[in-house]
C-alpha cells in the first residue's frame, strides 16, 4: 500500500513509539501525586511541555495538554469564550469539522455565528473580515491551513487587525504545526491548536497554547487550581511522545517541505499527462506543500477513494472526521462548487514515506482506475 493520507493521520515515528514505550514502563506515575514516582512523571510533563514551547517560541506554562485537537479546539474556544460576554463569533464556511460542530452547539445555545466566505482559492478577505465586527463579537476563529486543500490563511494580517479592535483569535494550527514556522510572538492569536498524530506522534495527544495577555476562563472549574485549562490525569506517555515528535518534525521541517514540494509538483505534472481532465482545487495560490486536492470531472471522489483503495493507494474524498458522511464535500460547496463537484473532489496528503520512485507506480494505478471508468461511461453514453 502507498500511503497518501498524512492529513488523516501519520504513522508514529520509531523515536516517538521507543519514547512511548520507556516513559509508559519507567514513568507511570500519576504526575499530580506527591510522592518520586508521580514527582519523576512531572518532570517528564515539563520538559515535554518546554520541548513543545521552543517549538513555538512559547513560555511551557503557557502549554496546555489535550487529548487532540477536537478536545484542545473546543477548550480554547469555550475558554476565550466564558471570560467574554458578547454573543457573536466570526468563523470561517471551510472550517475543520471539530471546530464546526462546537459553534453549531453554540449557536443552539444563543450566540450567533457569522460564516466568512472564502474566494476560489479558499482565502478568507480581510475586508470581509473588518466588515463582520460588531461590537458585541466576542471571538474569531479561523484556521491557518485548510485540510483539504492546504490553502494558508493570513492569520498574521487577520490577528493584527482582530488585536487593534480587541477581539481574541483562535486558530486551529494542526494542519501547519510541523509544516510551517509557527512564532506566537509573531503569529497575532491569542490560542492555538495542534495535534501529535499529525506529525508523527500518538494519536491522543494534542495541546493548546494560550496567549498570556489573553482573557480565558476554565470550561469546568476547579476550586483546587482556578488556572487549571483541563481535568484529568495526562497521558504523561502519549505528551511524551508527541514531544519528541515534534522536535524531529520541526528540526527538519524546511528541507522536508522543500522534498514535499518537488513531490507534489513532480506527482501533479506526472497526473496532468495522463490524458483525462483534472481539476486542481484551490492550491495554485499560497499552500503548503504535502496537502493537493483534485477533482477528476465526471467521476465520484468516494469511488475513485475505493478503486485506489483495491490498487493499493490510501487516498481520501476529504478530512476523515467527515468520512461516512453522504453530504458533498463543505470545502468544495464554499469555494462554489455545486452538488456533483464537490462530490468529486479526492484529497492526496504526503510524507515522509513518499518518494519520487512512487510515482510512476501511482500514476500507472490511477491512470488505469480513470482508463476503466470512463470506457464503461463511454460505452453506456454511445448504447443509451
């Protein structure tokens, strides 16, 4: 099997799963108890935490662990949320689906949400953005790169604007963590969002940063520890891991995206050679690198998904927390597509596992899958 779903998730790193597998056997004590075993599994949490800071110019008490990034969005937006009182949010029609669901739970309970559109490319307008404000907004979240098309929002611009007017941002950041330098000095956000399976580290494992200047509020309280971000015991194991993920992942993250783009510009020329109209979707402008999604006109994205699955290629129809779902592809619908073409769109994600030598292999079975479909649509269209 190729593998070309990094989006989806990654397979963890031989160094993160040897970290796992040491700190689970050696370090398994509850890291909140007082006595060496749970003082020792502290200390892994700190230095975990300060290996996560550096990676993006952070203090490590500003780090909060999370089980993933669906739990660290829903947190930092509810958080933000509580220390304000207006009742209107600003999002974005291409959010991720973790932070899609948390406003339609909101807006059941009273705040009313307001969906920036996005242009062909899936760029959100700063001027749409200005033109959105009201005076009881209380948050804006918008993500930094698209999961499906890989599109990178201007979230430095976006911020600065939100910061003069006083509006907190969150930016769900899984998809760029890894990919691209993330400085929180620099970035203008007041919380963001990553996850450990998408840089190869376990799944489970996620954290939050929160700007120091920012207002939060804890979603559930603890009178014990009035600044604590979550309950529970952490997965001192999983945080670990996900630690030293991230410092492979962002040691070489230049020359890795810069593998990744040959990858993808090889891969795209390779496909556009194969005879059958393709459509590039929203990555010709600003994108990175290990994301490309592609539309086939006239064949369904969840069939060609099968048919590569029984050549051998892991591919997706979008971001998997979607998969299952009948409805047409939300990135494809809000960049303008109707019904049909968003239902065609297919998503290729690489890594560190991809290598030029596949792609010949790639494009023989995909060319092959296309070659088959439409010779039978051909056949019905000329019999009917």
């Amino acid at each position: 099997m190729i593998y070309l779903d990094h989006a989806a998730t990654t397979p963890m790193s031989g160094k993160a799963l040897e970290v796992y597998v040491n700190v689970a056997k050696y370090y398994f004590g509850n890291a909140s108890s007082l006595h060496d075993e749970g003082s020792a599994a502290k200390q892994v949490l700190q230095a975990s935490a300060k290996t996560i800071a550096l990676t993006l110019n952070a203090r490590p008490k500003d780090i909060f662990f999370t089980s993933g990034a669906t739990e660290g969005n829903n947190l930092a937006i509810n958080s933000l949320l509580k220390a304000k009182s207006g009742k209107h949010i600003i999002t974005t029609e291409v959010e991720h689906s973790s932070v899609r669901n948390v406003f339609l739970k909101l807006e059941s309970e009273g705040y009313e949400i307001t969906k920036l559109s996005v242009d062909e490319f899936g760029q959100v307008s700063l001027d749409q953005l200005e033109d959105s404000i009201r005076n009881e907004t209380a948050l804006v979240s918008i993500q930094h790169v698209n999961s499906e098309i890989g599109t990178i929002q201007e979230i430095q611009e976006l911020g600065a604007l939100l910061h003069k007017k006083k509006i907190p941002l969150h930016s769900d950041c899984v998809q760029s963590y890894g990919r691209l330098p993330l400085d929180v000095e620099a970035l203008n956000v007041d919380a963001l969002t990553i996850s450990s399976h998408k840089i190869y580290g376990p799944k489970g494992a996620g954290a939050v940063w929160i700007n120091p200047k920012a207002e939060w509020r804890p979603v559930f309280p603890d009178q014990d520890n009035t600044s604590r971000f979550r309950p529970g015991t952490a997965d001192v194991a999983s945080i670990a891991a996900f630690a030293t993920a991230a410092k492979e992942t962002t040691s070489d993250m230049e020359a890795e995206q810069e593998r990744m783009r040959v990858f993808k510009d090889k891969l795209l020329s390779e496909i556009n050679t194969m005879g059958f109209e393709v459509k590039l979707e929203g990555g010709s402008r600003q994108s990175v690198t290990n994301i490309m999604g592609l539309r086939f006109p006239g064949m369904e994205g969840q069939f060609m998904m099968l048919e590569c699955n029984q050549a051998g290629l892991a591919i997706s129809t979008g971001s998997a927390c979607q998969a299952g779902s009948d409805k047409p592809n939300n990135t494809m619908m809000a960049l303008g597509k109707n019904e049909q073409e968003a239902r065609e769109f297919i998503r290729l994600s690489f890594g560190k596992e991809n290598e030029e030598l596949q792609i010949p292999l790639i494009i023989e079975k995909m060319s092959g899958i296309l070659k088959r479909h439409f010779d039978k649509v051909n056949y019905y269209r000329k019999k009917g």
